[in-house]
C-alpha cells in the first residue's frame, strides 16, 4: 500500500477499482484519449453531468468532490460504459491542505487538457443572515479554489500551447443584487477571471469558457449539453438560456464603448460643478485632483 493515498482512487476501464495502484496509473491503456479532463464537484448535479458527457466525448477523468462514495460509484458506472480511465480525488476545496494536494495533482499531470471550475456552494441567507464563516468557505470554494487550480494548470498548457478551462460562473455575476451578495460576488469574480485571462492567453492557444446558469431554470443536462455547444462554437461567455445571443454581445460592445472613458484624466462633466445645496463643499470630488484619477 506503499504510494497510496486514502483520498483517490482509479477506475480502470473494466470498472475494477484499483486503490492500491496509484503509483502505475499512467501505466492504464487510454486509447484515443482527448486527454484528462479534471471535473470540481463532480459527486452531483451539473459537474457529474461534464463527467459524463466528457467521458462520451473520449476524455479521461480526474473527478474531485467531498462525497467519495458518489465519486466512485459514477467513475465505477462511466468506465463501464466508455472505456475511459476514471480517477478520482475525495477533496474539500475550501481546506487548504486538500487544495494543495490537487493543485500539486494537476501541475505535475501532464495529460490534463481541460479543467472543469464547476465545485460550488451558494447561500441561502442575505449577508446579515448568514454565518460569516460559511461565506468565507464560500469564498474559497467559489473563488480561491478557482483561481488556484487554475493557476497551478495554466504553465503547462501554455508550455504545449493547448488547453481549455470550463469556469462555471451564474447569472448572479452579472445580476448581483438578486440573491446573497457575496455568491453574487463571487461569480463575478468567476466572469471576470474568465474574461481577463481569455484576453492575455487567447492567442497562446489557451481557450477560457465562463458558463452562465441560472439557478433552477434548467436541468442539469440540458444545461451542460447547451453549454458544450457554445464551448466547441468558441465562446467565451455562454449563457444557455438566452435565446438571442446579440442581448450578450450588445452588453460587450457598450462595455468596450465605455472603455476609453473610463481613465481619462479628469471628471466627468457632472462631478465638476457642486449640487447647490452643498456649493463650496464638494468642489473637489472625493477630495481628488483630476489629475488623480489618470489611473483609475
Ligand atoms: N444549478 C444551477 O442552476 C446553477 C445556477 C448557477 C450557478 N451554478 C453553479 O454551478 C456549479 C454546480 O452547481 P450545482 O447546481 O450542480 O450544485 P450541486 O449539485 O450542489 O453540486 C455542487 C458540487 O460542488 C461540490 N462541492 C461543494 N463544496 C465543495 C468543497 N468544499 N470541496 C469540493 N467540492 C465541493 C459538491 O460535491 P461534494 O458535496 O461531494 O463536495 C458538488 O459536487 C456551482 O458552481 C454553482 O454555483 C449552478
């Protein structure tokens, strides 16, 4: 048992779990193989159905999530029915330890070709009705884990020029004032993550995909299946639902509209006359010189 860790398991294709040879993994006939697609929060819901519909497509897996038993039962099921290698890593992305366990796992696999940012928690209570703890594991899992991963993969893909990170995000990023505010908050993150590093590494081969969903509107699977669509069409953003996609495009091009506009060096014609009540107090707004904001 020398080698073997307690938190991970490898289904071969003939679905025989094989906890105590870990150190020959790579050793696994894969055929065909697209590469290693690695799925967060694959145990339920929308990241078991990327499992599924990655492992069909001819992926390998590496399936991480809390829940080990529904881990293995779905990698033991998806070996049987496609003849992938199915890996998977028992891991509480909100638990340091375990993150630098998988961020290790990652960076030195040189197989992975995509990784699935799908493990989340929302939160069912406003920001005053929740416990600042569980927000903060919110954050580590919605966002933290996100980044981290993500980082620990981005070297070797960009070493090969290939790659792709799926991010899944919520409609709540772009409409934060909907539910809690720090779920919204940190889907935001996941979209703006997504779009800054879309723009630096785009053109080195590394394709970024921040899926949309809105919570309840849609089964899981038609949900991935839609998304997968946009994934293989290119798209950076994808909002499955939304039936015309110029609502989404119409939105980038009033926010690369205001881009200019938005470091000049001086005020806005409005911020630079004080309201009548209050002349003589805000001639300066915010206490800055024009000048101060060249950088904003
Ligand atoms: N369903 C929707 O309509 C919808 C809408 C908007 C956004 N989303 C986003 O979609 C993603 C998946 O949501 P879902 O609806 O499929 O939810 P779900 O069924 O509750 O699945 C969440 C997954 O994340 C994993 N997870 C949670 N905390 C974790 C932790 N600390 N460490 C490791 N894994 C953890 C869970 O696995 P374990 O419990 O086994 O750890 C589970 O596999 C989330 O990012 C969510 O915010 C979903």
């Amino acid at each position: 048992m020398i080698g073997m860790s307690p938190s991970k398991s490898l289904v071969s294709s003939n679905g025989d779990e094989r906890m105590d040879q870990i150190p020959r993994r790579r050793e696994v006939p894969r055929g065909n193989s697209k590469g290693t697609a690695v799925v967060t929060g694959a145990s339920s819901g929308i990241g078991r159905v990327y499992a599924e519909r990655l492992a069909r497509r001819g992926h390998d897996l590496i399936l991480v999530a809390r829940d080990r038993p529904q881990l293995e039962a779905l990698a033991i099921r998806l070996a049987h029915e496609t003849g992938r290698c199915i890996e998977t890593e028992t891991a509480d992305l909100s638990d340091k330890g375990d993150l630098t366990r998988i961020e290790a796992l990652l960076s030195s696999d040189p197989k992975v070709s995509l990784l699935v940012n799908n493990a989340g928690v929302g939160a069912p209570a406003s920001l005053l009705d929740s416990d600042a703890g569980e927000l903060a594991r919110m954050v580590d899992v919605n966002v933290t884990a996100v980044m981290r991963l993500t980082r620990a993969l981005l070297p070797q893909f960009l070493s090969r020029g290939s790659g792709a990170f799926i991010n899944i995000g919520s409609i709540l990023g772009i409409a934060p004032e909907v539910e809690n505010a720090v779920y919204g908050g940190t889907k935001a993150f996941v979209l703006a993550f997504s779009l800054a590093l879309h723009k630096e590494f785009a053109q080195r081969g590394i394709h970024f995909q921040a899926v949309l969903p809105r919570q309840n509107n849609m089964g899981a699977n038609d949900l991935v299946d839609a998304a997968l669509i946009g994934f293989d069409g290119g798209e950076v953003v994808t909002i499955p639902s939304l039936p015309d996609v110029s609502d989404w495009e119409g939105d980038e091009v009033a926010r690369q509209h205001r881009m200019p506009n938005r470091s000049l060096r001086g005020p806005g014609a409005r911020y630079r006359s004080a309201p009548a009540d209050i002349a003589g107090t805000a001639s300066k707004p915010h206490g800055r010189e024009p000048e101060e904001s060249a950088h904003l």
